[in-house]
C-alpha cells in the first residue's frame, strides 16, 4: 500500500467516465449558438472548470452578454439529459480498482466541478455509491479548481488529513488543485481529454490497472 495513504479522492469526468468528449462537443455546440469563435486550445484550457468558471472567464474574454445562470442551466440540462440517455461509458478498470480500494480500506470520495446531481446520477448508475463514502460538487465550494478548496472540502468530510489522501485526476488544472492542496496526485493520461500538462503529478499513468498497483502496493 502507498505508504500513509488512506483515502482516495477521485475526479469523475474524464477518470470515472470518458466523458469529456461529450463535454466538448455540448459546448462546441453552444459556443456556435452564442457566436463565440473559442479555438482548441482555449477550450482545452477549461478542462476541470466548473461551467460556472467556464463561462465566467468566456463573458470576460469575449464581451458576452448572456446572463452567466442561463449559460450554466443550458449546459447542465443538455449535459444531465445525455447521462440519463446514453450508455455510461465506464473508464476500463475503474470498477475494479474503486471495489478493490473499497474491500482495502480506504474510505473513497468523488470531487468533482460537475454540480451534485451529475455525480450522483454516475454513482447510481455505475453501482459506486455505496464505496463513495464521500461527494463534493464544484456548487459545494466557493472557488473551484485549480484552487484547492474542493479537494481540501473531501479531506475534511472524510476526516483526514491531506497527506494521507491520493487523488486521481485527468486535467491540468485539477493536478494543480491536489498539488496546492498537499496531496499525492496519480494523473491519468486519458487521450480523450485532449493534450493536458500533467507533470505537476507524483505520477502519470495510461491505464487504470497502473493507477491500482501503485495504491494497493508499496513504491
């Protein structure tokens, strides 16, 4: 076991589901109905933002006048009616690893800037929710990533400190938030999250099999 490890904190879009090309491709769709022109890699840039965050910095950058509420609630509704619909589309191996955590020891928790009912649809539906002893939605905390105050809200709930928590996490901003938070961090390389600046992690890893052996097994 990782040595003082005894919590495991986890993204949920892009390390729990594949998801951010869905993400991607609802906002690209909105960015068009508002007229935006947002190039790749300012929309990459928004990888672990809440929508709030999001569309906060796209008002300021590009002079919208789209109430941000509304900007937010569309993005929520299309994204929400999508996770009802569609198959889930499970990371390979993150069953395993989060019931293998689980039957370990380690008390589990899910932050994630996606608001609260997202995170407890995926939970429902993957069958996590009774190992997630813990969920923190970007609408619990007042500053989102790469501030650290989601991870360190996680911490506080589960009652440990943040250097006994590891959190696994696919965007550069959400490696940021760990980091500044004191925690280990095991970034995962997921392609489908675009081109991300991941080497602030203890540790990369391209498959969640790598990410299990590094907690269930001493460096």
């Amino acid at each position: 076991m990782m040595r003082g490890v005894k919590a495991v904190i986890f993204d949920m879009d892009g390390v729990l589901i594949d998801s951010e090309p869905i993400h991607i491709g609802l906002e690209r769709d909105l960015f068009v109905e508002l007229g935006l022109e947002v190039s790749e890699e300012e929309h990459r840039g928004f990888l672990g933002l809440s929508s709030r965050d999001m569309f906060t910095r796209l008002a300021r950058r590009h002079g919208l006048t789209t109430p941000i509420d509304a900007m937010v609630q569309d993005e929520r509704r299309r994204y929400l009616a999508w996770l009802q619909d569609a198959p889930l589309p499970l990371v390979p191996g993150t069953d395993r690893l989060i019931r293998d955590l689980a039957a370990a020891g380690f008390v589990l928790a899910v932050a994630s800037s996606a608001p609260r009912e997202q995170i407890d649809l995926v939970l429902d539906r993957s069958g996590w929710s009774g190992h997630i002893a813990v969920r923190v939605s970007g609408d619990d905390v007042d500053r989102g990533k790469p501030h650290p105050e989601i991870f360190l809200e996680a911490a506080r709930l589960l009652d440990r400190s943040p250097a006994e928590c590891t959190v696994l996490e696919d965007s550069a901003n959400g490696v940021a938030a760990a980091r500044a938070a004191g925690m280990r961090c095991i970034a995962f390389v997921n392609p489908n999250s675009g081109f991300q600046d991941l080497g602030a992690a203890d540790h990369r890893v391209s498959a969640m099999d790598e990410a299990r052996a590094l907690l269930l097994h001493e460096d």
